[in-house]
C-alpha cells in the first residue's frame, strides 16, 4: 500500500462528508480534536494509544492519520512497537475471553 497516497485520498473525502454533512463532521471534529486539550497526557502518549486502538479496530484510515501525528510528535519506532504489542497483548485477551464465552454458551445449549 501507498500509504502517503492513501492518507491523501481519505483526506479528500473527509474533505467531500465535511461539504455533504457539516454538523456530523464539526460534531466528529470537536472529539477528535478534545485531545488537543488534554493535561495529563502528552501528544506523543495519545498518539501511541490512537495506533494500538487503530490495530485493534483494524483501521487503516487512523493509521495513516496517526502515524503522521505520531511522527509529528517525535515518537520513536522502538516507543511504538511497545505501543503496538501491548495491542496485540489485549486483542489476544479478547480472543480468550470470548473463547471462554463460547464454551459457556455451548453448555448452556447443550444443557
């Protein structure tokens, strides 16, 4: 994937949703941009959080965005990789405890 390209076009389409549904974006906008005002965490922490979320919601879109931020905010590979297996550690979690959900709902059925 181009992913400088594909940042581009997702830019533009936002750019299209912001013409064709301006209360929805400037709603969407006050909430993305809420970090901006954050106190507690810096821009380098949000942005690491945003990519292992992006992982876990498996959205390139916010990849694209957040890598640039990220980068932006001087996060280094080796801080983002740590970021990024702590991703991986929950989506693994989750997998077991709706694994664990199913053999639950398996005895109930066979009940």
């Amino acid at each position: 994937m181009n992913w400088k390209e594909y940042r581009a076009n997702v830019k533009n389409r936002v750019g299209d949703l912001r013409k064709l549904a301006p209360e929805v974006m400037k709603g969407y906008g006050a909430l993305a941009m809420s970090g901006e005002k954050a106190v507690h965490l810096d821009a380098k922490t949000r942005e690491m959080i945003a990519l292992a979320v992006a992982v876990t919601t498996r959205c390139d879109g916010c990849i694209a965005s957040h890598v640039e931020a990220a980068l932006a905010a001087g996060v280094k590979k080796e801080e983002l990789t740590e970021a990024l297996g702590v991703a991986m550690a929950l989506n693994a979690g989750a997998a077991l405890v709706y694994s664990a959900r199913v053999i639950d709902c398996y005895e109930e059925m066979n009940a």
